[in-house]
C-alpha cells in the first residue's frame, strides 16, 4: 500500500480510502490512486484484512456428500449467493451418518447471517 501511496503521491490512509470507501476520495485523487494501483498489480492482503478487521468473509458449509444432486443444488445455491456478497466458501463432507450431520456443534451458535 506504501508504495501506491508513494506512486499516487497521496497517503496510505487515501489509499485505504481509496479501496474501502472511494466515493468519500475526490475523483482527481481518485484517479491517481487507480493508475497507481493498476501500474503496480497492487491486490489488497486479504489475509492482514482479515486479522485487522476480525472478519475473514469465509463461509464453511459441510454437507453430506455433495456429489448428491439436492446436496450439489444446495452448494451451487451457496456460492451464488455468497458471490453477490464477496464472501468465499470452504466446503467439506461430514463422511459421518446423515443424523449425525444435520446436528449442530456448539460452534453453530456462533453462526452469523450474511450482510
């Protein structure tokens, strides 16, 4: 990020701006911040974004065996929905009895809705 700042001729903060919040950037500024972007190949670290924001945009979804069509529709209904929201998913079979899958562990009840 230092070095898009430092290309753009703006600071870091402008161009945190920049990506998280663009329209509050002037558009001259803006411009400038996106030609340095662009010229550098700069891609945020969504690993650091992770950890500073404590939120990692990851769904993990296990299911029974995704190879089962209804399962298979389920997990395409998923990923789509999850696109539109620029989260991404982790999936994973249970490779335990139905039963015992559709019980939630007390990690379950930390679960939060998509935004």
């Amino acid at each position: 990020m230092k070095d898009v700042a430092r290309l753009a001729q703006v600071s870091a903060g402008t161009v945190s701006r920049y990506l998280n919040r663009p329209e509050l950037v002037r558009p001259a500024t803006r411009a400038a911040v996106r030609s340095a972007v662009e010229t550098l190949h700069y891609s945020p670290n969504t690993i650091a974004r992770s950890l500073r924001s404590g939120r990692t945009n990851l769904i993990m979804v296990v299911m029974w065996m995704l190879g089962d069509p209804f399962d298979a529709g389920v997990a395409h209904g998923i990923a789509e929905a999850a696109a539109r929201r620029n989260y991404s998913i982790f999936y994973s079979e249970a490779h335990m009895p139905r039963a015992a899958a559709l019980t939630c562990t007390p990690s379950c009840s930390r679960a939060r809705p998509m935004a």
